[in-house]
C-alpha cells in the first residue's frame, strides 16, 4: 500500500540512453524528450555551456575553450561524469520542479552490456536524481514499442538499429531466446561517408554533414528515381570552400560495408536460433527498429537476403522508449523483462 501511495506521487520516466540521441518518456504524458547525446563544456572552467540539441548546433563551430563532448560510445558510457551531467540536465528539463518522491527510471541499453557497463549506467542515472533504476535490453523495449505478443510463447524478432550498435534478438516468452550485439550502426555509417568524400573528392565535410546526406539520399538498394545533392565542404589541399555535388550510388557504395555487417548479423541470427522460433518468424516476419530503419531500401535488401518479410516498426526512432515507458505503465505484467 505505501510503494502504490509513493508511485502515486512519483514521476516515473523511461530512457533510451542511446549513443546518438536520448529520449525520455513520462508516465502519463508520453514521449516528452528527443535529444541529441551531446553536451558541451568549457575546458578552462569545466562548466557546462549546453546541452542535447543547443549542443549539437556547436559542433565544429566553436573556440578551442569549447568542446562538444558525445559522452557515450558504441551505446554505452566512455565518460561518466559528462553523461551523468547530461542526464540530469535532461531530466530537470522534463521534470518542471522537483518531485515529492525521486522518479523510477527505466533504462534502455545494449544487449551486449558489461556488469561494468551496467553499473555505471545505474550510478549515473542516480547522481541525476532517478530513485530505483532498472535496466531492459534495447530489442526487448523496441520489441513491446513495436507491439510485438512477447508474452506468448512465439519467436518474434527485431532488429534495432541505433547510432552505436546493431541490436538482433528473438524474443518469446518474456525472454531473449537469442541476442547479438554488434557495434556497428549508423555513427559507422556516417564515418564511411567522411572517409569516401576525403578519398574520392579530396574534400572534408562535418560529421554533423554527413548524416545528413545519409539521411537525405543514403540507401541499401538502387533507387527508382536517382537523387544527387550539393553540399559544401572544404578541399583538402588548398583548405578552400567549395560547393560539390554527390549522388545517392556514391553514398550507397560508402555505406557498402556496414550495410553488409548488418545483414550478416541478421544471418546469424537466424541461423543460431531454435528450429521452431524460425519457422515463427518465417511466418511473421521480422521487425526493423532505430533511426538505421529509415535508411532507403534496407527492408528489400534485407527481404532479398533472407527471403522474409521485412517490417518497420511504427515511427522507429522513438520505438525503444515508447517499449520501455510501457513497462513504466504496466510494471507488475512485465517484471520479467528486466535485467539484473
């Protein structure tokens, strides 16, 4: 009676810690948080300028007093100080006052997480402020924000696609049957088109750039109807700007390689799983989550390697954390899917 009278007055929160963005959902309000996972600090006095989006803008565009920090790497913690600075800061922002009762935080993170790893998550997210932190694997929580019937005994899969890493996994009965983690996502993908424009054009772009030629004409898979775009950049020889144009077959072939470790991950899968679960998903499909799913073509390609239906999540950004704040919401129905 006093634990239901506590959450009563308590704001409970879901995050999805992830390596490019953090998203935040509240108990009874939905998904109130997308940010990008960056802050920014002062080096001669060590305090912070700014944080998640307001950050972000200051890439590349900032003194040598500036530097703009990106305190997790390959979806975990590299800086513990910077990510519980930004955690807190995000969380002062969705919380408008201090509340009666410290909320309860329900984390997203990697299956591949250390016990290491999973400390510092949990002590981070308390010096933030959070009460009791649990911890669910990302696929689980894109598994539930995809609607997936977890709770029945049926091979369902998905395939989470962050900044950081690659997420596979088959879930039945509230339990991971199989789960990979593979560091190589869209933040390798953005590094493969820095690295083809400075080889190809002899030219040097943002990091902040080339996710958004990524974004804007990336694909998987020839396209119908060709896309091209100007950008500008900065010529490696003379250092002097210089507007160039690239076309939706170059990024394709930059992107080549990471495309591939993704499809084998998903081949791997299928081929360490029981017998049983995969004649499930021959039957259902399987399920495409993280901003990766967004890139042009990936569900053909994945369906022309596997030979199965290739679903996207509905708006597969936020799938993890609208997963996870169900769990907020139904807590008791779904204990099981913590881990320790």
């Amino acid at each position: 009676m006093f634990e239901r009278l506590l959450s009563f007055f308590s704001k409970d929160l879901a995050m999805d810690l992830g390596t490019a963005n953090t998203l935040i959902y509240l108990r009874g309000k939905g998904v109130v948080l997308n940010e990008p996972s960056v802050v920014a600090i002062n080096q001669d006095t060590h305090q912070v300028v700014a944080v998640g989006q307001e950050a972000r803008s200051l890439i590349g565009r900032t003194g040598q007093r500036i530097v703009t920090i990106r305190p997790l790497k390959d979806g975990v913690i590299a800086d513990f100080e910077v990510t519980s600075v930004m955690i807190k800061a995000f969380l002062t922002k969705v919380l408008s006052r201090r509340p009666l009762v410290r909320p309860k935080l329900v984390v997203a993170v990697p299956t591949g997480i250390t016990s290491v790893e999973k400390r510092a998550v949990i002590e981070a997210a308390e010096q933030a402020g959070a009460g009791r932190v649990h911890l669910i694997e990302e696929p689980m929580a894109a598994a539930i924000g995809a609607g997936l019937p977890i709770d029945q005994p049926v091979g369902n899969m998905v395939v989470d696609i962050g900044g950081g890493t690659t997420e596979v996994a088959v879930i039945s009965m509230f339990a991971v049957a199989y789960s990979e983690s593979v560091r190589v996502a869209g933040d390798e993908a953005n590094e493969a088109i820095l690295r083809y424009i400075q080889r190809e054009r002899q030219m040097m772009v943002s990091e902040v750039l080339a996710e958004n030629i990524k974004m804007k004409i990336g694909s998987a898979v020839p396209l119908e109807k060709p896309l091209k775009l100007e950008v500008s950049g900065k010529e490696i020889l003379t250092g002097i700007p210089k507007n160039f144009t690239v076309t939706d077959e170059e990024i394709r072939n930059a992107i080549r390689e990471p495309i591939l470790v993704i499809v084998d991950s998903v081949r791997r899968a299928l081929e360490k799983t029981p017998p049983d679960l995969v004649a499930d998903i021959g039957q259902s499909g399987f399920w495409l989550a993280g901003g990766g799913a967004l890139l042009k073509g990936l569900d053909r390609l994945l369906h022309q390697e596997t030979g199965l239906r290739v679903n996207i999540a509905e708006d597969p950004l936020t799938a993890i954390v609208r997963g996870a704040g169900a769990v907020v919401d139904h807590f008791d129905y779904f204990r099981e899917v913590f881990i320790n």
